[in-house]
C-alpha cells in the first residue's frame, strides 16, 4: 500500500475518519511513500520530527523517485494536475503518490476526493 501525505496529515491532527487510517496502516504493517511525500508532509506538520515519528510509528517506507515514476508523475500531471480541468486537482505531491502507487501497483491510501478521480486504486 502507498501513503499519501493526506493520510498522515489526517492522522497527525486526528481528522475525521483518521481512526480507518490508522487501522489501515497497523493492518498492514509495512507501507511506502514517495520521498517526495516525506517532505511534502514535513512541510505540511512543520516538523520533520513529527514526520519521522509517523513514518516510524507505521512502519513506512520512504521510496526514491525512479526514471519510471517521473514518467507516470509527468502523465498525472499533464492529465490530473491543477489547471487541467480534471475534478482530481492533484498538486505537485500528489502526483508523485499517484506515480509511486501506479508504478508499484499498489493502491494508494489518501484522504478526500482528489484521486477519486483518477484512474488509481484506493486502499
């Protein structure tokens, strides 16, 4: 399973509904993220600390962006970014959980509806 940033975040300020992220993530012992989602989620918490603790807490690791990825976050970009008409919106972050989900064929765990409206498969 891949975590996007929203997922934590939720958990980190214990968002409605953070409770089934929590449960998802213990239930499945070991997740991934894009690296460039552990800093997209340093930025959000405003401590790398928290972020680091989260990640460590359930046991996520971070993935490094690979030539494959940025050819897939490009893709998401052009057809589900910001700007594009798409209802998805999906901004800079975004698009490297949905290449890092889409390359490892795994689905994405997240919060709101952004990626609903893309072609990923929901945790």
């Amino acid at each position: 399973m891949i975590v996007d940033t929203s997922a934590l975040v939720a958990v980190a300020y214990r968002e409605p509904g953070y409770e089934r992220i929590t449960d998802l993530l213990f239930a499945r012992n070991r997740s991934k993220m894009s690296v460039a989602s552990v800093l997209e989620l340093q930025l959000v918490l405003r401590s790398s600390e928290l972020a680091d603790e989260l990640i460590e807490i359930f046991n996520v690791d971070p993935v490094g962006i690979d030539v494959d990825q940025l050819r897939v976050a490009r893709h998401a970009a052009q057809r589900f970014g910001k700007g594009t008409g798409s209802k998805a919106g999906l901004n800079y972050g975004d698009c490297f959980s949905y290449a890092l989900a889409m390359t490892a064929g795994e689905p994405l765990l997240f919060v709101g509806e952004d990626f609903t409206h893309t072609d990923v498969v929901v945790a």
